[in-house]
C-alpha cells in the first residue's frame, strides 16, 4: 500500500512540472507497475522472480536509456560522452554506466532524496535544457521505469538477479503484401530461471529495409515495396530478426522453366543438385518470382570457363562443345575444367586476396614462398578445412614453409584475431575491439580472449639465408598474454560462442597444456560442428559462382544479417561437410544446377531481383581474369614487368607486379582481407581505357597478334569475322552485324585497319567484359 501511494504522489508531483499521466495508449497505470513485466501490452506470463515493486538496473534501467537513443554512438555513448556524461555504448558496461549516474555530477543526475529533480529525468524530459532534445515524456512508462528505480534507491547491478540468455521474435517470419493491413512484432527475452518476458517496449527495432518494410520503434510494420528484408530487433546485447517477404507483382503463374537441362539420374550428386534447386525455387515461388530459362550452350560455356578457371574458351572449344550431341555434355565439361592446371591458378589468386599475399609485407621470397604453397595445396585439392588448419598452426620460416607467412601478414594479436575470424568464419570482429558490436552478441572480452590465441606467436630474424636475407622465422613462445583494455585483466583464450565457465566446469582447461594454444583454436574452428566454419566457406563458394552470396555482404555472417534463404543455406553447409570440405567437388554440384545455368536476360517477372537467383547475375570479368580475356582474343602473349613472357595476369603473385590496366579495373592491394577490397565498381578511366588506351590499342595491332595471323593465312573476310566474335563473344555475328562489317570493307584500302576496328569494339561490348 504504502508503494502505491508513494507511486502516485510521485506522479502528481511530476504533472505539476507540467508532464500528463498517461494511462491509456501503452502506457502504465500505477497499479500495472508489476515488477520485470512494464510493458502493458505484454501477453505474456511473467514468472515473478524478483521483489515486488523492484526495478532492475541491468534489466530494466539500461535497456530504458538504450531505447531512448541516451547511449548510441551519437549521444552519451560516443567515445567522450556529451556534455561530461558517458554511458557505454548501448549499456554494455553496467558498473561503468552505474558509477556515472549515481556517483558523478555531484550525484545530481539521480538524487533519492527527491527524485523527480533527478537530472536523469529533467533533462529527458526538456525541464531544463537538453543538448539532446526530448527524449523522455513525462507519465510514458519509460519515465516510470527511472522515475520507480530512483525511488527504490537507485539500487545497482545485482550479481544475483537472472542474466539474459536469448532473445526471440514472434512472428519470426511473416509473408506480408503491400497495401494489406500492418502487423505488429512482439520481441521476448528469456531469462537464466527460465523466465520469459515481453521486451518489445524496450527492445530497440529497426528494419534492414525500408524500401520493403516499414516499422514503428514499437514494432509496428507495414509491408512498402517487393521484396525480402529482416527486421531487426536488439536488447541487453543481443539481437534477432523477423523476416519479412512481401511477393512481386505477377503477370503470369510461376513456372519453374526447365526446358534445356539435363538431369542425369545416374549421378550420383543429382540429388542433392535437385534438392537445391527444389529450396531455390520454393522461395521463388513465395516471392511469385518465375525464373528464366536454362541458358544456351555457347553462353554455359563461356560462363564456365570464367567462373571455374578464370580463362576463356577459344572458338575450337566453343564450337566442338555446341556441336556435341552428348547429353550430359555440360557435367563433363565441368568435370574436364575442374582438372585443367588453369584452375588452381585461379583459385589459388582468389585465396591470395584473402590472405594478403604480397610483397611489401612478406619480401619476394616470402610471397613466392606463399603463393606458391597456396597453389599447390589447391592443385592437389587439399580439403578448404586441411588448409586452415595448416595456416592457423603455421611456424617455421617463411621463405621455406609458405603458410607461416599467414602470421607476418598480421603484425599483432588483434590484427591476427580479426583476420583470422573474417576469413575463416566469416564474422567481422573488429568493432569489438572497442565496444560491444552493435548488431551481433560480440563484447569487448569475447574479442580479447579470441585474440588471446595469438598471443604467444612470436617473430624472430634468421640468417639461414644470409646476414641480408631478411627471412623470419614464426615460433611459438613459452608466455605472452593479450590483456583487455576495458578490465585491465589477462584475456583467457577462448573461442567465440563458447563460455569459459563451460570450459572451466571440471578444472581441467589448459589451453596451453600442448604447448601450443592454436591447437584448441585449430580443432574448434574446422570442427564440423563448428557453427560458421562450414557456413562462411558454403556462401563464399556460392557467391563465387552465383553472383551473390545467401549473405550479403558474404563475409559478415550474423543474426542481424540472415540469409535470403536459410534453409538453402543450411543445405549448402550439410552437403560441404558431407563432401569432407572437397572444394572440386562442392563447385561441380553448384554448376550442375538450374539455379547456375539459368539464362542471365531478365524476364518481366524476374527483373527487379537481385537476391533469388532467378537469373544468373552478370558481373564484370576480374580485372586479371579480363586482361588475360583480352590477351586470349588478339592472340598476343602478356608481359609483365621482372617475369617472363607469357606468364598470365592470373598467375601473378601480388599486386606489386606493374600493370595500370589492372590497377584500373579494380585489382586488390590486398592491404584488408574483407572481399569489398576488390573493386568492380565501372569508372571513367575503365570507359577511356578500353576505348583508346594504348594497352588495348597495342594488343589489337600487334603483328604477331590473331588479326595479323589470319590475314597471312588467306582466311576470308566472313571467316575472320567469325573468328573474332567467338573469340571475343563465343557467338557468331548476327546478319545485321555481319553486313555492317562486310559493307565497311568494301569502302575501306587497308582491310587489317577494319578489323582491328571491329575488335578494338568488341572488347568494348558489355557482352566481352562480363560474364553471362
């Protein structure tokens, strides 16, 4: 009783500074201020676990300022605070945040003797002035949250009240169609005792995108345009989402368009390619998205020789695999590039990206030394989780054992931790570095104790190659610990997910118990079970093939950033751990599929996708992969400063070999291991250089280049034209393009000049520089 009334001459005490009591439209009575549960609109049973009338400051205070934006990066959690007041980013730091209300300011941000003076309410509420705006409206059950905590005392952080452990969504997937009616998203949170409680008043939500769907802070959404977009909400740390999909437009019923491909029941991956396309295609239909037809011949295999081995078909290869009358003819041709040694050299390039080879950190012997061990262990087929394993455990020289460069790349703990986390699982670490991540479950002691891994690798000078040999030798050092800045404590290694208390629970973890404490890191990250491992390399490999990843961008996995098609992308990670990590073998099952055969032109149906998969997405050829694509078409071999001629621009070992024409079209540095380093954005240099560049120019009237060739071989005019478009196109001309050649030569005295002309345009043509 005498809580109640304390409540409500608080509150007619509040009305008198000029706030309202609201009691209606979501806000609390003074009767409904039941402990853990202050939302009103909860449906849910609350186990009652804590005194009556008793307000958490962890549960209750914290998430309260988090969701009135008090401590986001641009206010109050900024790295310096605003106006002398810092909180932690979104109330990660409890003790930190309690020691700055109650204890600084001279105590006057929470005042218990009379606590609607708090300045933790007045300047909310614009009382008095607020740098910040109103934040806080008087009589709202947020200010009844802070307004009953300083009246019980203010009391802190209770070691002992129940942590939260999980966070869901209800409805946590929802078909939705533009102009119907809204719906609302309820976010519960689960606590340690088993509680469940409905947190959607404080909970922070947001959608990814609002050209899709549109949502109220208090979850309230409503479907805008076509498409598919997670609606993420977050509380005490961490995160989850609703998946809305609002379907496309039709014209017409969806038809799943097979006409063209071959599906052979004798083998034996043709299962698992059906179940694949059969989970493409059902989210297709969801979306009332028709895929386009199965590509043609000529355009399967041109695509497949860029996708599979970076190198373009030459006009025999086109025309002897059109002219097959075999019906698994594409299966075989998959089969024949996934063993031609132009397939680990380009691979082996698109591992060199992620692993930083080049020579400005590792010195020439030490990139050879990597590149060439890369290439090797890709021409074998070594198993993707083999050679992870191979790297994470690396010591040695680095001019004689290739993957111990993999610790001279990275200069220090922290950067080893973040490379190795993105590259290997996918997961972007480094905002933890300095704060809680703000859209994944990451703090700053899971980022330190990851790195903690690292910290006994040490790096020390050998002479073995002489006394200027420069060469460095990775060992393993008997002690060195990473501390954490935040705590001043020594880091525990422990890997990410896992809880030390669990490692700890039988007082036998000793990660350094074999001397080495990679060792533990080595077995957790390739485990199959392991949660990412299979994940990241699943979605890698298939946005190497498709286009785009089932995560976007690929290598940020995380709750807040789902895969277009979850129960594709849990298929893809089975079938590779099935496949024991076989890269040959999980990209032979990609290509068989109708999802990867598809015709690139877009129907009226499929046009505005982007993300299902209903038809192959161009994309521009890979900067080295379209100059050896140039070279291939005017028949001119390739030079590269300080290596011998011939030697492909896929081949090169780091981007420290001089070539303008692949700095302009976008070639990595290699100074990050995130993907986006590899620019394929279009640019006007890229428009001039292909269209008067002396590169090009000098390719296409080389005297020992294809037109010269087949001017001294007395070919006629329509075969050298024939020659030049599958050479460049892998087709042949139309019959408006052919008369237009044919009638520029009958005007023209010097016949070479009009077909250096006519491939000087071809390798201008979107239909050259992309693959489709």
């Amino acid at each position: 009783m005498r809580q109640h009334l304390l409540i409500t001459s608080s509150l007619c005490r509040a009305s008198a500074l000029g706030g309202l009591l609201f009691v209606l439209g979501g806000f609390l009575s003074p009767a409904q201020a039941a402990p853990r549960n202050l939302s009103p609109t909860s449906q849910l049973h609350v186990q009652p676990h804590l005194p009556v009338g008793y307000v958490s400051f962890v549960n209750d205070v914290e998430p309260t300022l988090t969701r009135l934006g008090c401590n986001q990066g641009a206010c109050h959690g900024s790295q310096y605070g605003k106006g002398g007041f810092k909180l932690s980013l979104f109330g990660t730091d409890s003790d930190l945040d309690y020691i700055a209300l109650t204890r600084q300011a001279k105590g006057r941000r929470v005042n218990v003797a009379d606590p609607i003076h708090s300045l933790i309410l007045l300047k909310p509420t614009m009382t008095v002035p607020h740098g910040g705006g109103r934040r806080l409206i008087p009589g709202s059950s947020y200010y009844y949250t802070l307004l009953h905590w300083i009246q019980e005392g203010a009391p802190g952080p209770n070691p002992n009240e129940p942590k939260l452990v999980s966070l869901s969504v209800t409805p946590s997937e929802k078909v939705a169609y533009k102009g119907s009616s809204p719906f609302h998203i309820i976010v519960k949170a689960t606590y340690s005792d088993g509680s469940v409680r409905n947190v959607t008043s404080l909970a922070n939500i947001n959608t990814i995108d609002d050209g899709v769907a549109s949502c109220t802070p208090d979850g309230v959404v409503r479907a805008v345009g076509s498409g598919q977009t997670p609606i993420m909400a977050r509380f005490g740390g961490l995160a989850t989402v609703c998946i809305v999909m609002v379907p496309y437009p039709s014209h017409a019923p969806y038809t799943p368009q097979t006409a063209g491909y071959h599906a052979n029941p004798a083998d034996p991956d043709q299962k698992i390619v059906d179940e694949i396309d059969a989970l493409v295609e059902q989210k297709q239909k969801a979306l009332h998205l028709s895929p386009s037809p199965i590509c043609s011949d000529r355009t399967f295999i041109r695509r497949v020789f860029f996708d599979l081995i970076g190198t373009a078909p030459s006009p025999r290869e086109i025309e002897e695999f059109v002219a097959s009358k075999d019906p698994n003819k594409r299966a075989h041709l998959i089969d024949t590039l996934l063993n031609r040694p132009e397939y680990a050299d380009y691979w082996a390039l698109k591992w060199a990206d992620l692993l930083r080879v080049n020579r400005n950190d590792l010195q020439v012997k030490g990139m050879w030394s990597f590149d060439n061990w890369l290439h090797n262990e890709i021409q074998q087929n070594v198993p993707i989780d083999q050679m992870v394993r191979t790297l994470i455990l690396a010591e040695g020289s680095t001019y004689t054992n290739g993957p111990a460069n993999f610790y001279r790349v990275s200069h220090d703990p922290s950067e080893m931790a973040e490379t190795t986390s993105q590259v290997f699982l996918g997961v972007r670490l480094q905002c933890a570095k300095c704060h809680h991540h703000p859209f994944e479950k990451w703090s700053q002691e899971d980022y330190y104790r990851f790195a903690a891994f690292f910290a006994r690798i040490g790096q020390k000078g050998s002479q073995d190659f002489g006394i200027f040999g420069n060469d460095t030798v990775v060992y393993v050092r008997d002690n060195g610990e990473v501390v954490n800045p935040a705590t001043g404590k020594v880091a525990p290694p422990v890997p990410l997910g896992v809880h030390l208390a669990a490692l700890e629970k039988d007082g036998k973890y000793n990660p350094d118990a074999t001397g080495d404490r990679r060792l533990i890191l080595a077995n957790w990250i390739t485990s199959p079970q392991n949660p990412w491992f299979a994940t990241n390399w699943a979605n890698r490999y298939w946005a190497y093939m498709m286009g785009a990843g089932l995560v976007n961008p690929i290598d940020d996995l995380r709750v807040t950033n789902p895969p277009t098609n979850p129960p594709l992308l849990n298929l893809l990670t089975h079938t590779l751990v099935q496949f024991h990590f076989d890269a040959k073998h999980y990209l032979r099952v990609l290509c068989l599929t109708r999802t990867y055969q598809r015709s690139s032109r877009a129907t009226v149906d499929n046009a505005k996708d982007t993300l299902f998969f209903t038809h192959y997405v161009p994309r521009r050829l890979p900067a080295e992969v379209l100059s050896d694509a140039i070279d291939k078409a005017c028949g001119t071999t390739p030079h590269f400063g300080g290596l011998p001629a011939g030697i492909r621009a896929i081949d090169l070992p780091d981007p420290n070999v001089g070539s303008d024409f692949l700095n302009i079209f976008g070639r990595p540095q290699r100074l990050t291991s995130c993907e986006c380093e590899r620019n394929e954005t279009p640019n006007l240099s890229q428009a001039l250089e292909l269209m008067n560049g002396n590169d090009i120019n000098n390719r296409v009237t080389s005297p020992d280049g294809r037109i010269a060739k087949l001017i001294k071989s007395g070919a006629s005019d329509n075969a050298i034209i024939n020659d030049l478009y599958l050479a460049t196109l892998g087709r042949l001309p139309t019959q408006r393009e052919r008369d237009i050649i044919l009638g520029a030569l009958i005007f023209s005295e010097h016949r070479e000049h009009v077909f250096q002309d006519v491939l000087a345009t071809l390798l201008g043509t979107k239909e050259f520089i992309f693959n489709h």
